[in-house]
C-alpha cells in the first residue's frame, strides 16, 4: 500500500563551480567539503541529478519514484497530463563568489529540437549581495545581431551589456533568449523549467589551471537570442505580510513571497504541488497528519493531494512556486 503523501524534504545536490564560494555553506547551513560551492539544486529530476527524499516514511526515495507511484497525487492532474512522470521545475540556490560567464537559454521549440529538452524560463530571487555586487540582464541599449557579432569578435561584450547594482530581495524574470549573468558577490534563489541547456557566449576571457578556455556556444546562441525583448525584466511586487504577493506569473511557473509573522491558514486550490522556499527565517508547515520545520536556505515540496495546510512563524520570509 502507498504510504500517505506528506510535505517532502529532498536532500540538496551540491555542485562545485570555478565561480562557487562559501556561502551555501556558511550562510545556508549546506553540508559539503568541496572549496567552491556554486549551486545546491534543491528539487531536481534532471537526468543523473534527481533529488533523493531525506524525511519522513518516503526517505531515500528518489522524486522520480514518487511520480511513478503517485502520478498526479504529487504533482496535480493537469501537470501529470501534461509532464507525465516528468517533474517540471528544477529549484537552485546560487553563490557567485565571481561572475558567472554571459549566457542565454533557448525556447522550447529550439531546445527540443536540438536537445530533446523543454527550454529554460527562470527567474532570480536576490537573498543576499555583497556592497556593489549586481547582475547582468539584457542590453543596454538597442541592440542587431551584427552590433552584438561586432562585439562578440572584439571580445567587447560586456560594453553593451545591462549591469544592475541588487540587494536582498531583487527580483528577476529571465525569459528565455535574454542575454544574462549572476555577478560577484551574490547569493540567490533560482526558479525554473526542469532544463540543463545553457549557451554561454563570454567567459570574461578566463582559462582554467592547464590554459584552457571554457566551451562557448556562440553558433548554436545567435538564433536563441530575442534581440527585441523590452526591458521589463525586473519583478515589481507587493510585500503585504501574512498572505501571498504575487511576483512571476508565467505558462511555466507562478512565484509568491510570503512574509509571515503569525499563523496563516491556506488551501492548494492550484491543481499542482506548492515549493516553499525559505530565505529568511523559519517557519513551520502543518497539514493534518504531519508537520515539517523549513528553515532559511531549505526547500519542502507539498504534493498536490494536501489541499488544507497552516503555515505559521514570528518571522520568516517564503517563496511559493506551483505550475
């Protein structure tokens, strides 16, 4: 018999990268010996990289299994219909202690016909910046194909290129074929389509130790590229405490923050699981059955079948993601 669906833990992936630092580890509480600690994929199904169940009578359980045995108990009936045993989002956290090369991602047309993937649509919740740090999304100024191919050969990239100076609680939605980079210095929470399909097309001119450059995809990103996306990448929301505000609302994925400080009540009318990340605080999710702590830098997955649930903290802050 199938045992009772009930708030999931997974256990983080860790991911070491020439631009990782220490945060994850220091300020998110990751366990880890690697030196340079880029990523920590929180809830993944991307192939070889499928997060693991770490609490309660499912543990050791990977989130493959978990489709497979309860369908659309896990992820709602029409995310089953449409994904099948397929999970659709893949949640990060993120330190940049050095800027990450300039990169762009393709739609879903050009991703599954070259790479048999679903594009990758994402968006950025800034948990912590060091003074001055920023990000790099989309152009400064009007920009053709032969001015961006100009600056590409005279490895002047970075002229044209939008720096955005961030703080905690920067919010940014990346659509796919806009140019983008995470800068020194910060610390973020990634929401996105279950993709690994990256086209990075300037690596600050970097070699490793034996003098060798990263892979560019500068053939392959030319026609992945929206020369004529407007600039409306920045996330205004409202920060109203105690109920959900929204802030990306996408085919792919709908984000809210939640700034809790007493107990709420809420109900999944969503046909779909809810992600709770926490970036600040703690907080305390209760369904009928069972309880479960999330504390900052920790994610939890409620499966689609929790329809009534109470949420309740002094203090933390949450994103709240379903599809």
């Amino acid at each position: 018999m199938d045992v009772e669906l009930y708030p999931l833990k997974f256990k983080p992936i860790l991911k070491e990268k020439i631009w990782g630092g220490q945060k994850l580890k220091t300020l998110l509480n990751k366990k880890c010996d690697l030196p340079n600690i880029g990523e920590s994929w929180e809830i993944s199904d991307v192939e070889d990289d499928i997060s693991i169940v770490s609490n309660g009578n499912l543990k050791c359980k990977s989130l493959k299994q978990l489709i497979e045995i309860y369908k659309s108990d896990l992820i709602g009936l029409q995310n089953y219909k449409i994904f099948g045993n397929k999970f659709p989002l893949l949640i990060k956290f993120i330190d940049a202690n050095k800027d990450l090369s300039i990169q762009l991602h393709p739609n879903d047309t050009l991703a599954a016909k070259r790479h048999n993937s679903f594009g990758k649509t994402e968006m950025w919740y800034v948990m912590q910046a060091d003074k001055g740090a920023n990000l790099i999304v989309g152009f400064n100024k009007t920009v053709t194909p032969e001015i961006y191919l100009n600056h590409l050969d005279e490895k002047t990239l970075p002229e044209i290129l939008n720096f955005d100076k961030v703080k905690t609680g920067d919010s940014y939605f990346i659509e796919v074929g806009r140019v983008h980079a995470v800068g020194a210095g910060v610390m973020l929470a990634e929401i996105q389509q279950t993709s690994d399909i990256t086209y990075r097309v300037y690596d600050w001119d970097r070699v490793d130790s034996e003098g060798n450059s990263r892979e560019l995809h500068n053939d392959l990103a030319i026609d992945a590229i929206d020369f004529d996306m407007e600039d409306d990448f920045r996330v205004i929301y409202s920060k109203i405490k105690n109920q959900s505000n929204e802030m990306v609302n996408c085919p792919y994925f709908t984000t809210n923050y939640l700034n809790i400080s007493k107990t709420i009540n809420k109900e999944n009318y969503h046909d779909s699981f809810i992600i709770y990340m926490c970036v600040e605080g703690e907080a305390e999710i209760i369904t009928e059955s069972d309880s479960e702590i999330i504390k900052k830098g920790e994610t939890i997955l409620l499966p689609a079948a929790i329809k009534s649930f109470q949420i309740t903290s002094k203090k933390a802050k949450l994103l709240e993601v379903y599809v």
